[in-house]
C-alpha cells in the first residue's frame, strides 16, 4: 500500500501529523495474560462501574431509565434479529422487512404524523438530517434553534453548519422555555427552519401551538426535537400541532441505557416530504388477485449509493434496526393503554419528587413553567457536595448543569421515571435534606 501512495515507510504517511502530538515511544500496555487472568482483571474493571440493578438514577438528559418487558430481550436477541444485515433481498428478509415497517408505524401513531423513516443514527443527526432537509439541495440558509434544544444536539448542528456554510441563530430561553418574543424576532424571509424540542433540555413543555404562526410565517419549516418519548403518552403530539418534521431519541424503549449507545434516531415528517427523508422506507404490498399475499420491500432509499449522486438527500448507509426492533416489541407489549399509563406514571412521578424536594429549605425550582418527567433544581450547596453524598447513598443524582449552561452553576436537572419507587424518591430527599445538616 504504500508503494502504491509512493511512500517509502510508514514515517513518511504519519508526515502530516505534528510532532507535538506524536507519542514516539512504545504504548503502555501491560504483557499478555493468561485467559482467567485477563478475566479476573476485566471482572474487577468492569466492577467499578455502577449498574442499575443495584443503583437508583434520577439521571436523563436524553438517556433513560426505562423498564424492560423481559419479552423484549427474549424476541429481540433471536438470532433472526442480532444477525440480519441490510435487507436488501426481500424474498430472505421478510421477517426484518416486516419487523421495520411495524416500527415505522408506531412511530408514526405516536408522533401523529404521516411517514416515518426506517430509523437513524441517533437523535442529534436525526436533527441535522431534518436541517439539511429544510435547507434543500443547495445545503445553505438560516436555521433559528431554541437554547432549549439539547445542548449536544445544538453542537452536532454546529458542527455541519460550519462545514455546509450555513448560519445557525439561536434564541433564548425565559423561565425554562423559547422566548417567544426573541424567537419572534428571529425568523426572517432567509429562514429555513425553526428547531425547537419538547419537552426541553429543562424538562419545560413549550408552548408548541403558539410557535407553530410563528415557524411557518415565511418558507420555513417546523422541526420539533423529542429525546423523552414517554411524553408522547399526554403530550400532543408533534402531527397534531402542524410539525413539518418530528425527529428525536427512542433508545429508551425495549433498549438498555448502556452507558449511553447505541442510540435509535428517528424521523417523522408531512407526506409531501417522503422522497426527502433519509435512510430508508420500508413499505408494504399485497396481491390483487390470487392469495392476496402481503410482502415487505425498501421501497424509497435516498442514499447516494442509490441514486445518482447528484440528487441524494443524504449520506445516511444504515439504520438501527436490532434497536428499532426492540422498540417496536415494547411498544406492541404496551399497547395503547400501556403507553398512555407509562406516561402518566412518569408525570405523577415526577411531580411528588418535585413538590417534596421543593419543600426543603433551600432547594429552589430554577423554572415555573409546567414539566413532564425532568426539572431543574437551584442547590443551595455546591453539586460536587450533593454528588458526594448521592454516591454515599447509592444514588446517581441529577445532571450537573454548571458545565453545559452558563449561568446554571449550582443547577441540577432530576429526572423521574415510572421505574423508580415512592421509596426512591424519599430516599433521595433524605439524602438532600441530610446535606443541609
């Protein structure tokens, strides 16, 4: 390989890289072990981190606590599932085929709108891909997203706006939720979309019809960012508010937190936007005549493998499928009156933390405006304080909001979902309380 780069040694094709970054000396590795050696040294790695069978979280931020059915694992990591590959040939992949189009309907029924996608990445480059959707072929424009979207969702748009050419302008947030009036002043003739996320980053619920006048004033369209599905439950959901695009996060359904990834991307969207969307479709046919048998087919794919490279929309070569077939199995072992109590369980959750946490001296809410399951916390003593008594008790508290949003410094966002118990929660203001000791 390196003759053919005419190079003469591996030196010459590391010449790009600084010298002040360059390690030049041998990497510390420890000498190979024994196979039960290496184990009991992964075991004890392994054992220092902190898992939630044992562990009680008031974490989110965008990765939840969710429960698992055990029916979910029990289907979902067949081996029909954990080794299928794209399905290009339909004839061998029906199965699949069909496993992704269940999934594209229910995030459809969930979200209320017209389409769905066979799933993405995660919901940060859903919400890009939405972007660049709006923006069109000529990748350049103006996007106004709210302050309240994700923090790492506004980076990752900021990352593809400096390398596409277009200009993003975010507008502010008052008392936990999109200034309407900012927003208001935001959107011009040159603007393209209007991203917002519900429930907020704070855990607020925006005031969505109210934006909507306001996104759709001129061309542009209205993308709605979601990474709590559960909201989905006693929200309105994003089609009955006239969203263009619905994007977000559904790794918390059927799926482990698993520090985090893999993620499950989602897109939903209008109709007259089905040959924009990325990734794929799957679609459904039937035989008119005969048997009347069902077959399953990747109906629309707008990859630039696909098509001619000129008139693709998009880079996307995959999807989540083993994740999206987890969610789709939870949300089929849910069913419609399932979800809906998920959702409520998280609500009434939620609030008994919020009002019981509230009514120790000192511990403030940052923000008045109404919540779903997430609400963000004024400390009167230092986060790496509460942290500290958190780990003592067992707990993983809320997340620290001093970092990502200036301002926040003694902020934390809790997080209640419908998998923690009355117990939980009085653990946890036990433990609040104990620190103003």
């Amino acid at each position: 390989m390196l003759k053919h780069l005419g190079l003469s040694s591996m030196e010459d094709l590391l010449t790009s890289v600084p010298e002040e970054v360059r390690l030049h000396r041998p990497l510390n590795i420890p000498a190979a072990l024994p196979e039960p050696d290496l184990k009991r040294v992964m075991s004890g790695m392994a054992a220092k981190n902190k898992q939630l069978d044992t562990t009680i979280s008031f974490l989110g931020a965008g990765t939840y606590d969710r429960m698992l059915p055990s029916v979910v694992p029990h289907l979902q990591l067949r081996s029909e599932f954990v080794t299928s590959y794209t399905p290009y040939q339909p004839e061998v992949s029906q199965g699949m085929l069909q496993a992704v189009y269940e999934f594209q309907t229910m995030v459809c029924q969930i979200t209320g709108m017209d389409i769905a996608n066979a799933s993405l990445y995660d919901g940060s480059t859903a919400l890009v891909e939405a972007v660049l959707m709006a923006l069109g072929p000529g990748g350049r424009g103006e996007v106004v997203i709210s302050a309240g979207v994700d923090p790492q969702y506004r980076r990752v748009v900021q990352t593809y706006a400096f390398a596409r050419g277009f200009e993003v302008r975010e507008v502010s947030v008052r008392n936990g939720v999109t200034s309407l009036e900012d927003l208001d002043a935001a959107v011009s003739a040159n603007t393209s979309a209007v991203v917002i996320q519900q429930p907020n980053f704070f855990g607020c619920i925006e005031d969505v019809r109210a934006i909507e006048p306001i996104a759709h004033r001129g061309k542009s369209l209205f993308v709605t960012a979601i990474t709590e599905p559960a909201s989905l439950a006693v929200l309105a959901p994003p089609g009955a508010c006239n969203v263009d695009i619905a994007v977000g996060e559904l790794m918390s359904f059927g799926n482990t937190m698993s520090y985090g990834a893999p993620a499950l991307g989602f897109m939903a969207a209008k109709q007259k936007f089905m040959r924009l969307l990325p990734g794929r479709l799957v679609g459904q046919a039937i035989e008119e005549g005969g048997q009347k048998q069902t077959g399953y087919v990747l109906t629309l794919q707008t990859r630039e493998q696909h098509i001619r490279r000129e008139r693709a929309t998009s880079n996307i070569c995959t999807n989540q499928s083993l994740l999206a077939v987890g969610a789709t199995i939870f949300l089929a072992a849910l069913g419609k009156q399932g979800f809906r109590e998920l959702g409520e369980l998280c609500l009434q959750k939620a609030h008994y933390a919020f009002r019981q946490i509230t009514a120790i001296p000192g511990f403030k809410a940052t923000f008045s405006a109404p919540f779903f399951d997430e609400f963000v916390i004024q400390s009167p003593v230092r986060l790496s304080t509460l942290q500290r008594h958190f780990e003592q008790s067992n707990i993983i508290g809320g997340y620290p909001l001093n970092e990502c949003c200036p301002g926040m410094e003694n902020a934390m966002l809790f997080c209640v979902t419908e998998t923690r118990t009355k117990d939980d929660i009085d653990l946890l203001v036990k433990v609040l309380k104990e620190v103003q000791e």
